[in-house]
C-alpha cells in the first residue's frame, strides 16, 4: 500500500485550493492511504475547520482548503506553526470527515 502526501505550505500560497485531493473523481476515495499536510504561518492564525456537503473545509489561512473523498485512512496534518494560534474545530463531527 502506497502513501500519497500532498503538502500546502499557506504561508506563501496565495490561489484558492480545492481538490479531490483523495479520490480519483466521483464520489469515493481510492483506497490508498493518503496525507494532507497544511500549515499555516509564523504570525497569529485563526484557523477554522468545518464540513460542508460532505467535504472538509479549512478557512483562515491565506487560502481555502477544501478536501473531498476520504478513506478511513486517511490523514489531515493541520500545523499551526510559529505565533499564538487558534484552531477552531468545533464544527466538525465527533469522529472527523465520514
């Protein structure tokens, strides 16, 4: 079993990101254990996360990330880096992404 781990460094990516980062189109994943790496910056983020018709939403970087497509397997990495964040994830469901 392979890994996929497609990185986003926001502190200096600017365009918005949205991405059936896991699956290869449609409606699932594709089996594969797959890592998404986000981090923010050296300042004060407020980062917040939320799932919106099925997909995880991650607000309040420079740019929007939204993932689609999970496995079970499946990995989010949210690193808030240097400085006094906040990383808000009160809207997400008990046990993360379905």
């Amino acid at each position: 079993m392979s890994t996929d781990t497609p990185g986003f460094s926001l502190a200096v990516t600017r365009s918005r990101r949205r991405g059936t980062l896991f699956g290869r189109g449609g409606s699932g994943g594709d089996g594969q254990s797959d890592v998404v790496i986000i981090e923010g910056t050296s300042g004060d983020d407020v980062i917040r996360l939320s799932m919106q018709n099925g997909a995880l939403v991650i607000d309040g970087l420079a740019s929007r990330i939204v993932i689609e497509n999970f496995d079970p397997t499946d990995q989010i990495r949210l690193m808030g880096l240097g400085g006094n964040d906040v990383i808000d994830a009160s809207m997400m469901p008990a046990n993360g992404p379905p």
